[in-house]
C-alpha cells in the first residue's frame, strides 16, 4: 500500500469554463479535485476538470497489456457537493464511464427528496445527451450521503462502506480513510454538502459554493476546526458581493473568516469567478495573503501533498 495523501487540483473556475489567454496561470475548467489516498482514487465534483483526469486514467489503463487491465480495472470513489451543471457538466465526458470493467463508487446528497442517482442521471439524459446514465456501460454505485453518516475506506476494502458517525460497526483508526459530509444550506436550491477527508491524522476539508454570514458559520468553523488544509470558495470581492448577494457563494472576507476561527493551517481560495482574470486573481492573492498569511490560490494542476502540509 502507498503512503500517499495528495490533493491535485483539475478545475478551479465557477460557474462556466473560461479557456483563453487570460485564464492560463490559475486555469479555466470548473470544479474537480483529485485526491489520491494511499491506493485510492476520491473525485470530488465533475465539472470540466474531470475531463483531463478520466484521459489520463484512460490512457494509463490502455498502456497496460490485457491481463493486468482484466486484473486491475479502472477505480474511483466520486464525492459530488450537489449537482449545479458547473459541477457536473463533465460527467459525460468522463472516459472511464464508457469502459465496463470500470468500478465507480458515487456519493451525494438528497435534494428535494430525490435520491441522489435521480439527481445526477439529469446530468446525462436525452435530448441534452445521447446516453443515458442508466445505460453506461461501468459499473457505478450511486448511493445518498447523509450528515450523520461517515464514508470509510479500508485497507483491502473492495468497496467503501458507510457508518453512522454516532454508533460505528466497527473501530476506526487512522490507517482508515474516513470521509465526513457537513450539510451547508448556504445556496440555492437545497444546499451543499461540504466533505472532510482525514487520513493519518491529516485533515482536508472541501466546502465550495456556500455563502459566508456577517459572522462566521459556526458549524462550518467546528467542521474545520484545525484542519490542515480548507478549500474555501471565494468567487466575490466585497464590491461585486453587493449584486450577488444571495447567489450562494462566498467573498474573500468571508472565506478568511472561516480560516481565522477555525485556525486552518492553510487556506486556498476556490471557485474563482469566470470573470477574474489572472491579474486579478493575483491581485486577490495579495490582499489575502495580507490579512491571513497561509493564505494560496488554487490553481490548476497545482498537487497539495498532505502529509508535509
């Protein structure tokens, strides 16, 4: 088993993609984060980033002769936030959903009573897309994630399984990799679900697409209380947040709030506004980095080793 933990940004951008000149240094694609865990593959979210991902997954799978791709198929636990097209207009570009050895493992929230394989399928139905979700040809369990409810992967494990966070079937140990959701009702339509991966005592958390309050989210700062690393949307400057309030999305201030009171050892700005370019962005990032020190930018392909963080 490989002692890894290794976030590796695909796409950074909210709302709609935006290729070009002037998106080259921090990237155009929306959201999706790669995380390798030890033997793991954990997706969250499938905007145009997970385009590239599922390539090279592809393309690594088809570099190896027949025997070892029988023996070793294609594998992901997918985590989604909540099903905006932003975060998962990718899906269906996805190449290893087409491959019918491939095993996805896929989480979500309910949303308007709907299970969350009702809600994703939308991403892939006709007459939007020629092939419907039920009928790809990979082997995906779609299951529904709740805040009382922690998903565990285990060494040697085929499969994750799901335990309530309250009564485990079994001990938990740092060699698990537990991953922890945190139900945010700060966007429209529902809300988000904000994860918190931990493995060997490092933490992660993931909370895009929530708005901040005047004052701090308390349950958000609790979920993050002294993590390693937060991943904070951070889409709005004060100026613009005055249009948008309400859109459910965060300003600067609001995310180093967050940072602040939970006391994160790092802080990454997410979730970038399709409108800011790079000067802008580098702009944001010294202003941060002025008032919360461990203050970064997300950045496309930029890898985040979690174990030194």
């Amino acid at each position: 088993m490989q002692d890894i933990f290794k976030v590796k940004f695909r796409g950074v951008r909210g709302s709609i993609p935006v290729p070009g000149k002037n998106t080259l240094k921090y990237g155009g694609n929306t959201t999706c984060l790669e995380i390798r865990v030890a033997d793991n593959l954990i997706i969250i979210d499938a905007g145009t980033g997970i385009i590239s991902l599922g390539n090279e997954m592809m393309g690594q799978f088809m570099s190896q002769d027949e025997k070892t791709r029988n023996e070793k198929p294609m594998k992901a636990t997918m985590l989604f936030t909540h099903t905006h097209l932003d975060h998962v207009i990718g899906l269906p570009f996805f190449t290893p959903v087409f491959i019918g050895s491939s095993r996805l493992n896929m989480f979500g929230g309910m949303y308007y009573d709907k299970d969350f394989k009702d809600s994703i399928a939308q991403s892939m139905h006709s007459p939007l897309f020629p092939v419907e979700f039920d009928k790809l040809p990979a082997l995906i369990d779609v299951k529904n994630i709740r805040e009382t409810e922690v998903i565990v992967l285990k060494e040697g494990q085929e499969k994750p399984e799901i335990y309530n966070v309250f009564r485990p079937e079994t001990e938990l140990t740092d060699n698990d990799i537990k991953i922890f959701t945190h139900q945010s009702y700060a966007h429209p339509c529902n809300g988000v679900l904000v994860y918190r991966i931990e493995y060997k005592g490092k933490k992660l958390v993931f909370a895009t697409d929530i708005e901040g309050y005047k004052n701090p989210d308390t349950r958000l700062v609790k979920f993050a209380k002294d993590v390693d690393v937060l991943i904070h949307d951070a889409q709005y400057t004060e100026t613009e947040y005055n249009m948008t309030q309400g859109f459910g999305h965060s300003t600067i201030d609001m995310a180093l709030d967050v940072a602040r009171s939970a006391n994160v050892k790092n802080l990454y700005l997410f979730h970038h506004d399709p409108r800011h370019t790079d000067d802008i962005l580098d702009q944001i990032h010294d202003y941060a980095k002025a008032l919360f020190t461990p203050t970064k930018m997300a950045i496309e392909d930029l890898e985040v080793d979690m174990l030194a963080a």
